[in-house]
C-alpha cells in the first residue's frame, strides 16, 4: 500500500506570515523550522515510547544542540505544557551515556500529575523541555572491582543506567545486582535487564515479594539473613541502593553495622522526621501568610496560600525549589535538625516551620 505524506504548505505560509509581522527573536524564526530551536533551554522531541508493561513507559529523547552527555546514575528535571500550564518533575535517566539518545522511564503513580500525563498521554513527536544532567548518585572515575547494587521499585532506573554503562565498557569487575518487586507486572525494564544478565559478569537477582516467581528468579524480603545467605561477601562490595524509604533504611542501617565498603544511596521518596511545632509563614514579596503544620513542607505551606512556588522533584534533589528565608526558625523534615536563618537559602521541599519564618515569595 502506497501511502503519500502531503506537506501542508498554506498552513506554513500563514505561520511564516504572522511570524515575519510579528517582533519576534532571531531564534523564535528558526523555531518554525524545528520546535527544539533554542538558544536558552534544552528542548527536546519525544523520539519513541515504549510501554512498560500497563503502569509505566521509557521515553527516548532527541534533545537539541543544547544537550551534554550525562553521566550514569544522574537525573534531569523535565518539563511539559499540560493544559497550557507547564510542569516539572524530576526523573532519573535510565539510559546509558553511550546510548544514541537518553531516555528516562516513567512510572504512573495515581490520577493526575506530570508522570500519570506522560504514560497516559506521551506520544512520539510531542515537545519537553530538560535541565542539564546533575545527581551524585554516580560511579567513582574508578570504578571498583566489586560492587553490589540493591534497588526496589523504580529504583531500578539508576541502576540500570550505570550497570548498562559498565558492560558497554571494558570493566573487569563482578557485579552483583538483586531487585526487589512486588510483581511481575511492576516490574520496570524487565526485558533489558534480562539481556544485561546474560553478561558473565553481572549476577542478577530479580526477588518478588509478591508473586510465585518463575524459573530462576526468587521470592524474598531483604534483610540481614537474606544479605549474609544470597551474597555472602556483601559487606565488602561497594554498594549502590535506591529505592522508597523502607527499603533504603533497612540497607543503610545494615550497612553501618556490616559494610566495610563505601556506600552510595538515593532516595526516591523524603522521610519526614516525627514531631515538630510549625509556625506562622509569611511571604514577604507576595504579602500573605499561612499557618503551617510541624510535618507539612514549606512548598506545601506556599502552595496552600496559594503561590505556585517553582519546584521539581519534593524530595531535595534536584535543588529547583530552593528560595530564601529573610528570617526564621525552619526544621529539616528528613533529619530533624532545627537551624534560625537569615538571608540564607533552602530547598523548601524539605524543610518545615519551626515557628514563625519569612520566605522571599
């Protein structure tokens, strides 16, 4: 079957007429010609979506000129217009440095939201913007001989970017890798992980915590007889975890006990601290104020009053919504500590009022 692709030349023309009578930047002109033109920010064309499994999708990106390789384990901040309104989420690059494109891997967590659009609605040719590549969740520039990466949920997406990395490399190190899954239908890029296993030098685990598992795979909890059973040099190994906050508790608090390695983590999820007061917080340039809880956020107290403070991730990675205290007692929600600034700055993603407080919004 023959099919004829028509290019729509009056429609151009008209864009092409209004752009010439209208004061537009040189770059607003070359825009005409490809949308990810820009001399300010990395824009980016959704190169193909592939579906992971009903609840999840890995976007390949073709960004512009603008964009540098990043390295394995590091995250970008992505935006997206939903509604004329546009959103920023913070995801990890699931993709390896070396890959033709990057490429993060979403996860739909519940109606609504910039992840729950971009399974839902995403299709190829559709326009996001990118941060530059940042994150410390990365390989030392040496990599060790021996490293073990425990990862639950959507902490597989790091992980694979730096596994990815290493055996597209000539490392001669031994890895050892056990995910934990509810399911099989949870399971985020399950079929490129059975292919990176198929390399001699990763042992990979999948262990559910859920389903029968099925040939080769295990069924399991982690803890600490599980660690010394399964991977009985574990406390040697290098170790690199991610995953929601139970998870990482339990590898850290193993580890302070047992490793004898260095340890890299990152969180997916903030841990508020118990207790608290909260206080009154006051917005000095918009001039209103609200009354805040002891485990509510700063950013939620601003976005109850009713600003729409400039945020990401909500959980102090990616550092967006940092904004300056004028004066005040503030509480870290993740630690606990209480600090009195003044004219200092703060992600207020994870910090609460700790009595009255003045934020520059």
């Amino acid at each position: 079957m023959h099919l004829e692709t028509r290019f729509d030349t009056a429609g151009w023309m008209r864009r092409l007429g209004k752009a010439l009578a209208t004061p537009f930047d040189p770059e607003d002109y070359l825009a005409l010609f490809d949308a990810r033109h820009s001399a300010r920010e990395i824009r980016a064309r959704v190169h193909r979506v592939r579906r992971e499994g009903d609840r999840a999708v890995t976007l390949e990106l073709a960004p512009n000129r603008l964009w540098r390789p990043h390295k394995a384990g590091q995250h970008v901040m992505l935006g997206v217009d939903i509604g004329g309104v546009r959103h920023q989420r913070c995801f990890s690059l699931s993709s390896a440095p070396s890959d033709p494109r990057p490429a993060i891997t979403v996860k739909r967590h519940g109606p609504g939201g910039v992840s729950d659009h971009l399974v839902n609605h995403c299709r190829e040719g559709d326009l996001v913007t990118l941060s530059p590549a940042t994150g410390d969740f990365v390989l030392p520039e040496a990599a060790p001989e021996r490293i073990l990466f425990l990862t639950a949920g959507s902490g597989v997406t790091p992980v694979h970017s730096i596994v990815k990395s290493l055996l597209a490399s000539n490392y001669e190190g031994q890895l050892v890798w056990a995910h934990f899954e509810r399911g099989y239908h949870q399971w985020l890029l399950g079929e490129s992980l059975r292919g990176l296993a198929l390399d001699d030098r990763l042992d990979f685990r999948l262990v559910l915590t859920g389903d029968t598992p099925r040939d080769g795979d295990q069924a399991g909890r982690l803890n600490e007889h599980w660690l010394t059973e399964q991977v009985p040099d574990a406390a040697g190994r290098t170790l690199f975890t991610c995953g929601p906050e139970g998870f990482l508790d339990t590898v850290i608090d193993w580890h302070r006990r047992h490793g004898r390695a260095p340890l890299f983590h990152e969180r997916f999820q903030s841990a508020p601290a118990s207790g608290g007061d909260g206080g009154r917080v006051r917005f000095a340039r918009s001039g209103g104020d609200v009354q805040a809880e002891g485990t509510q956020s700063l950013l939620e107290a601003a976005e109850a009053a009713g600003l729409r403070p400039k945020h990401g991730c909500r959980m102090g990675i990616c550092h967006t919504c940092k904004c300056r205290v004028t004066r005040g007692r503030v509480r870290d929600l993740q630690s606990g500590a209480r600090r009195e600034l003044a004219d200092q700055e703060i992600r207020i993603c994870v910090h609460g009022a700790d009595g009255d407080v003045e934020l520059d919004l």
